[in-house]
C-alpha cells in the first residue's frame, strides 16, 4: 500500500514539474516581486503611479509584469512596446477592463471606457463623424472667440490666470458640443456642475479607489452592504437627467432655428444613420466628449504656462513669431496655421513634455499572445506609461 502511495506522489510530482517547466506563464515578463493573494497591490501608490511605473520600467525593462490582486497586468514603459501591441495589435488589444463602480455611476454609457459592445461601436463612429477634421473646422470660431475672452481676462486679472484657463476649457467644451454662448464667469453653475461630475468619474477611473475593482465577489453584496453602489446608482439617475436636459435643449433650438453649428446638432441631423437607442445614449455620448475635453484643455494650458515661465527664451521666440507673421494690430486666427511653425512645434512639446493624462487608458487583452517572448495570457489589463 505505501509503494503505491509512493508511486502516485512520484507521479503527481513530475507531472506538476512537467506542467511548470512547459507553462507558457513561467515565461511572463519582468517585474517587482509581490505577496501571495494580494501580489503587487501593495505596492502601488495612487497619487503617483506614473513615476512608479517609470522606476519599475527603468528597472526591470519597457514592458512589466504586475499581479493585481490576481489580475495580470502590462505596463507598456516605451513607444515602441505601446505602438506594437496598442497599434498594429489593436484587434486583440482594444477591449476595455470591467470598472464595475465606473460602470454603474455611468450607466455603461461612457465610450471611452466602454467594453467592445454595441453602445462602444456606435459612439465611436459618431464621434469621429461629429469631430473629424473636416467638421471640425465649423467650430474654428468657438476656438477663436474663447481664445481673445482669455487673452482680455488674463491681461485685467492676471492673478486669477487658474480660474481664467478652467473657464475657458469648460466654456469651449459647451460651445462645441451643444452650441452655448460663451461662459464668462468661471464660477457658472453649469461648469460647477459637470466639473464636479469629471471630479466623481476620474476618481472612480483610478485604480485603487474602491476595493470592489479588485476583490469583485464584493459586487455581489446586497445594496445595503454597498454604499459604493448606492452613490453611484443615485449619481446616474441625477446625472441623466441634466446632460438629458443640455440635450433637448439643442433639439428644441433646432426646432425654432436659434441653434449655431454644433456636435449635439450634427448627432441629430444624422440620427437615422447612428441608430441610438435613445435620448439618453446621445445625451451621454456628448456628456463623454465634454469629459474628455474641458478638463484636458484646461490642464494642458496651464502646463504651457509653466514651460513658458521656465523657458522665457522659447517664450520669446514664440513672440518674434507672432510679431512677424500676424503683426501687433490683430489677434492669430486660424487663418495663420500653417505659418507658425515654432508656435505650432512648442504645443507639440508641451503635449509631450507633460501630458495631461500621464497614464493611458486601461486596455484588455482578449486572448492569449506572445511578444518579445513573453507570455500574455488573455485577460491581461495593458496600460501604456506615457510620462
């Protein structure tokens, strides 16, 4: 009896030493030792998880291995890893992870996190048609008029430059999307409100805020055991109603033809084609666009700001150009594009040099891959390091 006892342990031990000599897991890339369950959870820091990224990368290579909680992990540390699997892998690589409190907060209904359903489908395709570059010359004007507004508040309260850049970013954002005259006060109720909103959504998109992300079974608690899911389910049912409301708003002007070119406008004219399920999945694909532009023109503008304060001689430069091509007795239009190339080459500069979001947008790998001969297993959550 014992041999044979002996026999199937000899037995189960090869096989299991077969299996991890062959797994293709054992060939995972590089990366910070973890703890067992919990893996590298611990080791991650919300408030800079960029300039973590960037250490682990420097120390282990371009493209790192975390265990989240059980969640394999990628964080792409180069162009050329991002590009390789991001890009010219898109097909396996364009799906999005589950956010569940994101998910119920937003009603599945932000695009850009969406998973590759139908909703994602469609307002990905109406959202290149309203924005392509061709349309988008139609809100030049928007740009230009928000552009000499900032340029007459920082010259009277300069002081107040914060305020001055979060207004316009918020205020070009609602001129675009749903056609509304300019925002001259940075404390407008309608900013406050949809920056508040950014505010929620953005601190629920980022990793680490509620447990339920990583320990999911949590989802499965009754209502009263979640308060994650109530204020997510009561802030939806709040925030449908007002982006709704900025909505109807544009058909209403549309009826009595009050309303100026818009995206909220172009969505309409083309409906049949977009096939929405309703006023609610247009009302929040627009609301997606405002979130992903007000803010993000209004972070970069300050970042300009710092570079030109920190490099007074690019500033200069960029003045002699002004100067030369556009002269001291108008403001640039559109118009001037193509002939500042130095004031066209430092935004790209400033673009790089410190991106608003300095961490892209999670990816979900939908079935297994190999690369640089590493082992991807399907499910994998890849995020690119940009800073």
């Amino acid at each position: 009896m014992e041999s044979w006892i002996a026999f199937a342990i000899l037995v189960f031990l090869f096989v299991a030493a077969r299996v991890y000599v062959t797994s293709p897991n054992k060939k995972l890339p590089p990366g910070p030792p973890g703890l067992p369950l919990i893996g590298n959870i611990h080791q991650l820091d919300n408030k800079s998880l960029w300039v973590t990224f960037r250490q682990w990368t420097h120390q282990y290579g371009p493209i790192l291995y975390l265990n989240v909680a059980g969640q394999p992990t990628v964080i792409l540390g180069n162009h050329k890893t991002a590009a390789d699997l991001l890009d010219r892998r898109a097909a396996i690589y364009s799906d999005r992870p589950r956010w569940i409190v994101l998910e119920i907060l937003t009603g599945g209904l932000v695009f850009a996190f969406c998973r590759q359903n139908d909703i994602w489908k469609r307002m990905r395709r109406s959202s290149h048609e309203a924005l392509n570059p061709q349309i988008a010359r139609q809100y030049f004007m928007f740009q230009e008029r928000e552009a000499t507004l900032l340029i007459d508040q920082l010259r009277k309260q300069p002081a107040l430059y914060e305020e001055h850049l979060d207004r316009a970013g918020a205020s070009l954002a609602l001129s675009t999307i749903y056609g509304l005259p300019t925002v001259t006060d940075s404390h407008d109720a309608r900013i406050v409100r949809v920056d508040e909103f950014t505010q929620r959504f953005l601190k629920a998109a980022m990793p680490g805020t509620y447990l339920v992300e990583y320990f999911t079974w949590m989802s499965h608690l009754p209502r009263w055991m979640s308060p994650w899911r109530k204020y997510a389910e009561d802030w939806f049912k709040r925030d449908s109603v007002w982006f709704e409301s900025l909505f109807t708003d544009v058909i209403k002007r549309l009826e009595d033809g009050t309303q100026p070119p818009c995206v909220a406008s172009t969505l309409l004219e083309e409906q049949d084609k977009k096939s929405f399920s309703g006023i609610r999945e247009a009302a929040w694909m627009c609301a997606t666009l405002y979130i992903g532009s007000a803010e993000t023109t209004s972070g970069q503008m300050m970042w300009f700001v710092l570079a030109m304060t920190l490099y007074p001689e690019v500033q200069r430069k960029a003045q002699e150009e002004i100067d030369r091509v556009v002269g001291r007795d108008r403001t640039p239009t559109f118009k001037d594009f193509d002939a500042l190339t130095y004031i066209r080459a430092i935004v790209k500069e400033t673009l790089r040099w410190r991106p608003v979001g300095p961490i892209g947008i999670p990816h979900r790998l939908v079935q297994d891959d190999w690369y640089e001969g590493y082992f991807l297993p399907k499910g994998t959550i890849c995020m690119a390091n940009i800073w």
